[in-house]
C-alpha cells in the first residue's frame, strides 16, 4: 500500500458514499421527467440533493444547477454570462493564477471578441482589491477568482474581491473546487454571484458538480436539449452521482471541522521540519493564509520530476508543479507568477493530505525528504555544496 | 503515455545514474547544454586521450529522462574516438533504454547536444581561438524606466522599509547596489540580483550575497519594465542563452551609476 499524498488531484469516494448511491443504479432508476411513480421518486430525490447542497455553500435550492463537473461549470458561469451580457460590455477580469480551465476559458473568449485582463497576484499568491480596481472599466462585465488556488494552496480574500464587484455592480464568479470541504463558504457573505464547485473534491463520484446562479443573474445555456435543469442545463439527470455527492456534503458538515483541525496538524508539522531539516528549501504560497491541507515547497538545484520518480520509488505518491510532468512542458503558470524563474519553478512538491490520511504519513515523508533531496543535488549542476546555507 | 512512463531501463539509470561527477585537468573539455522550454540543465566533462573518450562523467538538474539519458549516453560514449561519438544520436539513446515517453524525446535530444557540444569543446582546445571574444561594455537604454520612475522604480533608496515583503529588483551598481540587497534581504524573502557578468567580483560582501537568499541573474539584463499603472513585470535578457522571459517584481533598484 502506498501512502497518497495528492488529494489535490483526485480523492477517493466515501464508502458512505457508495452505499447511498447504490439503490440508485437498480432499484431507483427513475428519470425525472417521466410522471409515473418511479420517475416521481427520482424527482425527489433530485429536489431533496439540490437543497442539501445548496445549504452547503449558502444557496437556495432554485440556485443550483447541476452539471458533470466544476470544468463544464466553469465554461457555463463564463462562456454563458459573457454571452447573455454581450450587450452590457464585452471585458472580464481573471487573475494570473486562476486554474488552468479558467485560462483557456479567457482565451477561448478573447478568440470570440471578449477583452479578458489578468490581474498579477503577490509574492505569496495573493489577488489585492487594488490591482483589480486598476484594472476595471465600464465594459467590465465579470470577475472571477478562485476562491484559492489548488497548488500552492494561498486562499484569496473573497469577501473583499465580492464587497468590491457588488459595488461596482459586476457580476463575481468563483471555482471553490481546491477549497471546498475546507473552508465554511457562504455565497451572501461573501457576494459570490457565480460558482463552481465538484462532487469528487468532497469525496462524492467524479463527473458531477454544479454551477451555484444568484437569482437575477442571467446566462446563456451551453448544453441544449430536453429543457432540464430550468433550461440551462439539458440531458437525463445523472441521480446516483447526484445522491453521492448529497451524501458526501452530509458527511462533510458533520467532519468538516474535526478533519480540517487535523489536516492543519499534519501540514504544520511538515512544514516546519521539512523548512528546517532541508538546507535551501522553501515554501511556496502563503506562510498562513493557505488551504489547512496544502504544503508547497520548492527546492534550489533539483528539478520536480525526479522528486516525484523518488518519492514513487519509496510508495509515496505527490505532486510537482514541474514542466517535465505536464503535457505542455511549460511549467506551472502558478509559480511563474509568484515571481519564480523557470529553474526554481521546476523544483517544485506539493502534499496535499485528505480524509484517508493517518497520523504516520508526515513521517513517511520526512523519513526520506532529506536523503532524496540531498541524492539528487549530488547530481545537480545548479547546485553547489559550499553554497549550503 | 503518459511523460513520467518509463521504461525499467530507463528506471534503472535513473535509480543508479552510471558517470556521475565532474572531471578536472588539462586534457578535460567541458560542455554545457540547457534547454529553455523544460529548463533542464546538462553539463558533461570528458578526457580526451589519443583522439579516444577516455573518460566522461556528468552533472544534470532535470526530469527522470533527463537523467537516465545522460547516464546512457556516458556509457555509449566512453572509449569510442571522438568522430564516433559525435555520431550518436537521440534515436540511439532512445533505442538503448529501450524506448522514452514522445514528450520527452527532447530531453534525450539534451543529452547527444551537451555530448557534441563538450567534444566542440574538445577540438577548440586543440587549435587556439584567433580571435578573443570582446564583449562591449554598455549602458542600454531600458524600455518603460521613464514610465515607471517612482512607481516600482526606485534610483536613490532612503527608506527601505518601502520593500518590506516585496519582490524586489536589484539591478549591479558597484559595492552599493551589493550592500543594498544583503540590507533588502532581511526585509522581504525575494530579491533578486541581476548582473551582466559570469560571477560577482570578489568580495566579502559578495560572498555573503552568494551565500543569502537573494537569487542573483548572471549574464543577465533588464530589457524592459512591464506593468499597468506601476511595476508588475520585468522583460528579461539572458545573455548566455540569448533568449527573453518575463518575470514578476514588484520594486527595481537601479542605483545612477557611482
């Protein structure tokens, strides 16, 4: 058994989960457009899931829509409102670290006749409500931030970004994928017209998430068909996914607290001892305003991918943000613009711990950090031992 | 396939990289490669007898391919003539480990370029250079410096704590520009420090901003200073590699010249 360190990526579904979902495949097969009784059951059902998970982030239950993740809700809450407000402006603003969807989503839309700007965040990863003033005009349609990023963990100041767009009367959208279940979010608090969240990230199946939509807020649907979904979301509804991920926020509201106190634990301790058993090492993101689950670290001379082939040798499984691991080659946008160069970009780990996580985890990684890190200096050009702080 | 899919062999060099080291002597030529686009970084040293690879050894920051080609390659290498060894390709290297993910065939590309280019090396040792490379000394011009001024754009600093956790540019000034980071260093965790030359001038302040956590750029430029209404970016020049990129500040020093 290996020791997975990379929640980030993908979390296992909840046995508790699976057991609710279950009846769902066989028994309660009903769609929720047929009138007879077992089509009525589904429609229960699917009624009873979208107030729970409404509840979950502050919504009424005429407030989510789903969809078959937080991508597809991502291009719904853009693609959709920029295309029902063509007429109010044609200019969004996104951040420099929003996660790679995000990204391609502007560039679709610029390719479409949208001006996108990107705010620059800083050293830490944060987006300031300053740099985004600058950057909003009277064409300026649509802010969206996510709500923290899923690599290097620094959590934005939503509330502020949200107080802000109220405003100046544009509309905010956030991706709350890498903070849900982590953070207690509320959409009125914090002015979140728009969101995107995912089932999976909550340990709920994979393929099912939603768009949350403040009532008044218009949008285009991008999936058209029978008409579900108020419209805006057509195709059969997907009801065991939907029962999972009910379950999966029942379970997160009783554990949410408990998990997060112990998350917290784990990545203090890691942190602090990886910071000082490892010479020229460093943390990436924000030293308190992070997500309780998320270490990123970066180290001088070594290139990620031969971190990540180490640490696999030994059964732990991570993550880097190292070109060589991605399908582009580019490395991770995120840590260009915490200021990195491409070299300290690529030195890059990142643990994210989760629900299945025992309290000797931390020490499997600390029990071969040291003599991984300090085995691939030794064949490192960069890296010269006199230079040891 | 996935690009972290290697083959056992491959898993092999990686885990047990064959000529790892430096080489050091007269009759040793030293090559270095790096490839921008993933950033891996290959130096590989060979000893040259009788017209014959001697010996080889390597050092490289870079991926788990990275790695095990530059093993693989040492081993093809060794004890054939130079005329040989210039013969071998990245195919080669491929085909001996038995294959590499497509994404990464450019870092075994990395591998045969930093063995041609240490065996270039090799052959300038052997036939003097008749012309010695001048390089000119001048103070360019640098885009956005006007625009910029007093708005992330400092040329006299009388209150540091202005940088306080800032990301701060230092561009080489002479000893001052020197004291200013070391000074800078305790106030925010990023500095960087950006000279033209191949290494600091010898000092003791020098030595301590090696030894600090200041990033120092060699052989580096400031081309341009980017930014909406203050500093946000920096173009930037490496003149080793002659290739741009941007960077991310939010202050740079630039000291008048003393």
């Amino acid at each position: 058994m290996s020791v997975y360190l990379d929640y980030q990526s993908s979390k296992p579904v909840d046995p508790r989960v699976i057991d609710a979902m279950l009846p769902y495949f066989h028994e309660k097969f009903g769609n929720p457009s047929s009138l007879h009784s077992v089509g009525d059951i589904a429609t229960e059902i699917l009624e009873e899931s979208r107030s729970t998970i409404g509840r979950f982030i502050g919504a009424d239950h005429d407030e989510v829509i789903f969809t078959s993740g937080a991508t597809e809700s991502n291009n719904h809450a853009l693609i959709g409102y920029a295309l029902r407000s063509r007429d109010k402006g044609n200019h969004i603003v996104i951040s420099e670290i929003e996660h790679i969807s995000i990204h391609n989503i502007a560039k679709y839309l610029e390719r479409n006749g949208f001006v996108v700007s990107k705010i620059p965040v800083d050293q830490f990863g944060r987006v300031s409500v300053g740099k985004l003033a600058e950057r909003v005009n009277g064409k300026t349609i649509l802010v969206s931030i996510g709500y923290a990023s899923d690599e290097i963990g620094t959590i934005q100041p939503i509330s502020e970004i949200g107080k802000f767009c109220r405003e100046k009367n544009i509309a905010f959208h956030s991706d709350i994928v890498a903070a849900e279940g982590l953070i207690p979010i509320d959409v009125n608090k914090e002015n979140i017209d728009l969101l995107s969240m995912s089932s999976n990230d909550i340990y709920g199946p994979k393929g099912l998430g939603i768009l949350y939509l403040r009532k008044g807020i218009r949008i285009n649907p991008l999936i058209i068909g029978g008409g579900q979904e108020a419209g805006l979301r057509s195709g059969t509804e997907n009801i065991p996914a939907i029962v999972g991920m009910k379950r999966a926020v029942e379970i997160m509201q009783q554990e949410m607290n408990a998990e997060t106190k112990r998350f917290q634990h784990y990545r203090d301790r890691l942190i602090e001892e990886t910071l000082t058993r490892v010479p020229r090492c460093y943390l990436n993101g924000h030293p308190t305003d992070r997500l309780p689950n998320n270490a990123h670290f970066r180290f001088d001379g070594i290139e990620g991918e031969s971190l990540l082939l180490s640490f696999k040798e030994k059964n732990i499984e991570v993550s880097t943000g190292s070109a060589c691991s991605s399908k582009t080659l580019e490395p991770s946008h995120t840590l260009i613009a915490l200021g990195l160069l491409h070299e300290e970009a690529h030195g890059s780990l990142e643990i994210t711990f989760g629900r299945f996580n025992k309290d000797g985890d931390v020490d499997a990684v600390l029990g071969v950090l040291p003599d991984i890190v300090s085995r691939l200096r030794k064949l490192s050009p960069l890296y010269k031992e006199e230079a040891k702080s | 396939m996935k690009s972290t899919q290697y083959s056992e062999k491959v898993l092999d060099h990686f885990r047990n990289p064959r000529n790892v080291g430096t080489l050091e002597g007269e009759d040793v030529a030293v090559g270095t490669v790096g490839n921008p686009v993933c950033g891996d970084l290959m130096e590989f040293y060979i000893k040259v007898k009788d017209n014959r690879i001697e010996d080889i050894k390597f050092k490289t920051f870079g991926c788990g391919s990275a790695i095990a080609t530059a093993s693989m390659i040492t081993e093809l290498a060794k004890g054939k003539t130079v005329d040989e060894a210039l013969k071998i390709t990245r195919q080669d290297v491929a085909d001996e480990l038995n294959g590499l993910p497509p994404i990464k065939m450019h870092c075994s590309n990395l591998a045969a370029d930093a063995l041609k280019n240490a065996i270039k090396k090799y052959k300038e040792k052997q036939e003097p250079l008749s012309k010695q490379r001048i390089a000119p000394e001048e103070q360019k011009e640098i885009a956005g410096m006007k625009q910029f001024r007093g708005r992330g754009v400092y040329e006299e600093i009388s209150d540091l704590s202005l940088f306080k956790d800032k990301r701060v540019m230092i561009l080489e000034r002479g000893e001052r520009s020197i004291e200013i980071a070391l000074k800078l260093t305790k106030l925010t965790p990023r500095v960087v420090f950006v000279t033209s030359e191949k290494q600091l001038r010898p000092g003791t302040m020098s030595e301590e901003l090696v030894e600090s956590s200041t990033k120092i750029l060699y052989e580096s430029e400031l081309k341009e200073i980017r930014g909406l209404n203050t500093v946000e970016k920096v173009l930037m020049h490496d003149m080793n590699e002659d290739e741009e990129y941007e960077l991310f500040v939010d202050s740079i020093v630039i000291l008048r010249n003393e």
